[in-house]
C-alpha cells in the first residue's frame, strides 16, 4: 500500500488598499496551488502526476476553483471536486490521503482561498469587480447534510456564528462556576496571548499589539457583537488568504527527486460528519464528538495529546479554543496556536485550516521528529475534525476516519420544545443590542430557544448573571 506524504505547502496572500486592487479569488488559489507545487522543491514536477484537486468554495470563489488549478498546472483531465461551506476542511485533507493510499490519484492538490477584503472595498465603494468566466461545473459538488441551527434559533435570529458561541461560552461560564467578571478575563487572557503569537507571524493579517484589557472591554474600535464577545473576541474574516498543498506518495516523491526534508508524514486525520443543532444538545458547554476525535489520535499516535510539540486549535472564537482544550485534555495555560488565530492572523472564512496547516508544515519542517496538531470546526462546534503530522512516518500507519457513529453514541440529545409554553431556568444567554437571546431548560424537561427584548433587563444581564433565573415561556418570546 502506497505511504501518504505531504511535499509541498504554500499561502497567498494580499492586502488591497482601494476597490479593485489585487487579484481575484480564483488567481490568487491558483497562485498558491502553483507554490505549493514549487515548494516540493522536485527535480520533476509532482504537477504532472496530478491526478485529483479538492478545493473549498467559500465566499468569494466561483465552483470552479478546481478546474482552475488543474489547467493551471497542465493537468486538465484531473478530477475536480469542490466542497461547499459546511463540510469540515480536514474532508478534504482526509480524502486526499485516501486516494493516493488506495492508489486512486498519485499525487493531489488542495487547495482554498478568499479575497473578503478585495470584495468588501468594492461593495463600500459600488465599484463592480471584473469576474472570469465560469469553467464547466466541477466533476463533483459536494454538498453538506444535517441540521446545522434548528427552526427555533432561525426564527429568533439566533444564527450568527457570533451569537451561537457566545451561547456556548456563558454555558461553559456557568459549568464551571465563575463570575461574569472572572469569565470575562479568562476569555480576555487567552486572546492576549494569541495576539502576541501573531505579532511573530510575518504573514499575520491583524498583528498590532492588543492587551487583555483592550481586547476584554467594549470600545468604540471594539464594539460589543454578543455578549460577552467584542469585535476582537471574533474571527476576522475580511481577508485575501489563499492555501495549497501536495500530497503524493513515498514512492512517487523518490521518483520526482523530492528531498527527504520537504516531507511531511500524516499521521492521523479523523473528522466527525455528525451533525447536532445547540439547543439539542443536553451540554451546552460541552464537545463529547472532539473528545471521541482526541480518544482516538492519542490510542493510534501511542501518546497524550498534551504532550504534542506544536498546536494550532481552531479559533473562530475563545469558546471553540477553551472548548477544545478541554475535551482534547490539554493544559489550557500552554499555548493553542502557532499562527496567533483567526482573530489575529486572519480568519478566511471555508480556508483557515489550511492556512493553519501550511504554517504547521513549515514548523514541522524545521523541528524535524515533533509533532503538530491542528484542528477544524464545521458549523458552530458541530463537525470537529483533528490532524496529527510529523517529519516522521507513522509506525502504524496513518489513521483516516469519520468517527460518526461513535460522536454519535457520545452525544446527549435534549428534547427541544419547537413551541413552548411554561416555566423553566435560563440555560444559557447571551445579549445582542437591546435583546437577550435564552436557552431554556423547561420543567417540563424539555428545551426552549426563545428572546426577550428590552433594553433594561439586556444592560442589567451584561451586569449581573442571568442563568439559572426562573422564566416563563410563551413561544419564541420569554419574560422574567
């Protein structure tokens, strides 16, 4: 059976200042998939052994992103396969070292970008953008499945990313038994420290040094978003970032000259497609399928998570961080990122994975024999996925898996009341402007999602806990 390897890994980047400078989001992927090639450093080209291309379509990029790299690098009969949004980016890491295992490709590119800032001075500016002509549709679209936001949280408005996780960080607030003010430090603290880490990332799109306290307190360049989080707890996703890479086997890398110090082993790349909306989950503060993800890398890799050299934990917000930390037994004092985060680093929206894995492989590179881990989130904590890589060979090979069934068997389901009417205890809260978005646990045993809006008692609970206060329900609307 052929040995995985990954060879090559490149970015792209750029930083448009007015509308319609730099390039599109389908130049600058093809960009990076070209420096992923030349990045193998090969005396023959690894291009001309491509045989399948997997990229993201995220916000910017037509569904041809695929074809695009494939007539870029002279293979235009590749296979081409776009993943929609919602489809956890370690999917396609895992299927990439799928096929070359089972000899269905000899080597693939994968490959994904954004040019969210490029778009977003065009539209300030009513400046229309010049797009290519779309190729033919992909060899294949895939597409995700299950409910990721039940009809309740739609019709409250409770969908943004934003709101979700700040749902789940004042549930993890309250299972440990803090204090607004201590929680609010934590999440502060932790952020801190992700900053400075970017202020030593050369590629880092927001590296200007913030304090906790600058990130902890609302500002007029901090605006509160949903508490407890500001501007600067959330990702920044208005960015140009683009990420590729080449995995082929050792077979293949020996004929094409690739050396020895290019090649990165995988080791483990597990995922999770089961798919769980928040408020039917029984813990709230709680990630049972990425603990199911961690059990399993630690048993096939013969060491503790903890004990990994390198970790870049995905950062779209301090809940997924801290949430992680826990369920994966790491310390949550040591360092969770070696890029300084999608908050700091820049968070391209369907790409920061690979973004995250392009910085690994180059730490890999020089620290040869240590191991890093890097991780992904689809949806709001819904489709975990873990990836465990080393300059070194997997003894055992590599371990490729959706653990579906098992996250499955771990995860508590709660009964969720799509239309309520009773008395029960705050959950869980977060406040949106002059609106108090709730999930509550009914006497009745079920779960309630439901708002209150008014102004008063949204200030007072940014003051004062809310969770655990008695409520009574009447549909989507809760009173105190």
């Amino acid at each position: 059976m052929n040995i995985p390897v990954l060879v090559g890994a490149a970015t792209a980047e750029q930083w448009p200042e007015g509308p319609g400078d730099g390039v599109g989001c389908e130049e600058l992927l093809v960009d990076a998939a070209i420096g992923a090639i030349a990045n193998a450093g090969a005396g023959t080209t690894p291009s001309e052994m491509v045989d399948l291309v997997l990229v993201t379509q995220g916000l910017s990029m037509l569904a041809d992103g695929a074809q695009r790299i494939a007539a870029a690098i002279g293979r235009p009969d590749a296979r081409a396969v776009t993943y929609q949004v919602g489809i956890p980016q370690q999917t396609l890491l895992s299927r990439a070292i799928e096929a070359v295992r089972s000899g269905e490709a000899r080597a693939v590119v994968v490959a994904g970008a954004e040019t969210k800032r490029r778009d977003d001075l065009a539209r300030r500016a009513d400046a229309t953008l010049d797009r290519p002509q779309p190729h033919a549709e992909p060899d294949e679209l895939v597409v995700p499945k299950g409910e990721i936001v039940a009809r309740p949280e739609v019709e409250i408005r409770a969908v943004m990313p934003v709101q979700q996780y700040a749902l789940i960080d004042s549930a993890r607030r309250a299972a440990n038994g803090w204090s607004l003010d201590g929680h609010r430090d934590d999440i502060a603290a932790v952020w801190a420290g992700f900053n400075e880490v970017a202020q030593t990332n050369p590629k880092a799109a927001f590296p200007t040094p913030m304090s906790a306290v600058n990130i902890r307190e609302p500002s007029d360049t901090n605006r509160m978003l949903a508490f407890p989080y500001n501007k600067w707890h959330n990702s920044q996703w208005a960015v140009d970032q683009a990420a590729a890479f080449v995995i082929t086997s050792t077979e293949l890398a020996d004929s094409c000259g690739v050396d020895p110090d290019r090649r990165v082993f995988p080791h483990v790349g597990l995922e999770s497609s089961h798919s769980l909306s928040l408020s039917r989950r029984a813990d709230l503060h709680r990630w049972p399928a990425m603990a199911v993800l961690g059990q399993a890398a630690a048993s096939h890799s013969g060491r503790p998570l903890s004990t990994v050299e390198h970790v870049e934990l995905y950062s779209c917000f301090p809940a997924a961080v801290r949430v992680q930390q826990a369920e994966l037994g790491l310390d949550p004092a040591a360092s969770a990122t070696i890029t300084g985060g999608m908050a700091f680093a820049g968070g391209p929206f369907n790409n920061f994975v690979f973004q995250a894995t392009v910085a690994m492989i180059e730490r890999l590179r020089v620290d040869p024999g240590s191991m890093g881990l890097v991780t992904a989130v689809s949806g709001l904590l819904t489709k975990p996925g873990l990836a465990l890589w080393s300059t070194d060979a997997p003894p055992s090979g590599v371990m490729v898996s959706d653990l579906v069934d098992d996250a499955t068997a771990a995860t508590t389901v709660a009964a969720l009341d799509e239309h309520p009417s009773g008395e029960g205890s705050v959950a869980t809260y977060t406040v949106v402007g002059e609106r108090i978005v709730a999930i509550i646990d009914l006497d009745s045993r079920e779960r309630a999602v439901a708002a209150l809006d008014d102004a008063v008692s949204a200030a007072e609970a940014c003051r004062s806990e809310l969770i655990g206060t008695r409520v009574r329900v009447n549909g989507l609307k809760f009173r105190i």
